[in-house]
C-alpha cells in the first residue's frame, strides 16, 4: 500500500530517515522501504503537478498518505490539518508564566564563561613542550624510522630552499 509520494533530484531521497515525520518513521520501522518510480525526467513544474495529483488520487481513493502538504511545494502550501498543528505547537510553547519568568531570570545579565578572559584565567594549559620533552620526541622519530632524506626535505620545505632538479631519469618517466 502506498504511504507516501515524493519527488526530488537526489536519487538516495527515499531512504533518508532523518527529517521523515514521526508516521513516517513508524511505518518505515514497521514494514520497510519499497521506493518505485512513477515518472522520470521531469521538468520541475510539471514533477510538482504530478506530485499534487498523485496524492489527491491516493488520498481520495481512500489510502492513509503521510505526506504532510497537498504536494508540489514542501512546507510553501501545508494542508490546514498541518496548519492548525503547526499553529497549537507554537501556542503552547510558553504557556506556563512561572516558566517564562525562569527562562527570563536565567538569561539576564549572562555572559559566555571566556569572554574577554585569557588561557590562563580560565585555567587552561598552555602545551609548551619542556626542552627535556623535545629530546625524548626527536630520539623517538629517529626511532620510528624518518630518514635523513626525508628530514633535508622538510627542513628544505620550512626554510624555503627549493627542491633539487629532477634527474634525467625521471624527466623521461
């Protein structure tokens, strides 16, 4: 049975879960994904006519379709179902006086933690290595294995010399 009917240039579309309605999920969670492909390459005007076509068909032949507007347009033309939803959610958002009053307490006079203040203020480190530190670094990146050429190259890079010319050899490769 069809529950939902969408369009779109993202061929991967269908399968992503994560801005789907709660019906959506539910219906997704309980039977699957079964995607099939009415039409294909589309003008985008007419894909959206399509699309509102598609769901009035389904919804007057008496499908349960999740589709949250008539079609065409995303949230542009939300159903009045959706409308009132939309419109009670942010009613009774802050309905509780007590709760606006705290919200307003707790914001007055607050400052982020750091502003204007130093690393050391705030208590943090400063990672600078103690010179005992950065023998025992070296002796292990000898350890590891970074050749000597390497090193010239990069101590070349970080002084700014430039490199040694090709050779023959690697011109003609």
């Amino acid at each position: 049975m069809p529950f939902y009917v969408g369009m779109g240039k993202n061929p991967n579309r269908p399968w992503h879960m994560k801005i789907r309605s709660k019906s959506h999920k539910s219906i997704v969670s309980r039977h699957g994904v079964d995607v099939r492909m009415i039409i294909d390459d589309l003008d985008w005007d007419i894909a959206c006519w399509w699309e509102k076509r598609w769901i009035k068909a389904l919804k007057d032949s008496g499908h349960t379709i999740v589709n949250g507007t008539s079609g065409g347009d995303g949230l542009v033309n939300p159903s009045e179902e959706v409308r009132k939803k939309i419109s009670e959610s942010q009613k009774r958002r802050f309905q509780n006086p007590e709760q606006i009053k705290m919200l307003s307490e707790r914001a007055k006079g607050r400052t982020p933690y750091n502003k204007g203040k130093k690393a050391e203020e705030l208590g943090l480190k400063k990672w600078k290595h103690k010179p005992e530190t950065i023998e025992k670094m070296k002796i292990i990146a000898k350890k590891r294995g970074v050749s000597e050429a390497t090193r010239k190259a990069q101590k070349a890079a970080v002084t700014g010399k430039k490199r040694a010319p090709f050779s023959e050899t690697t011109i003609e490769k």
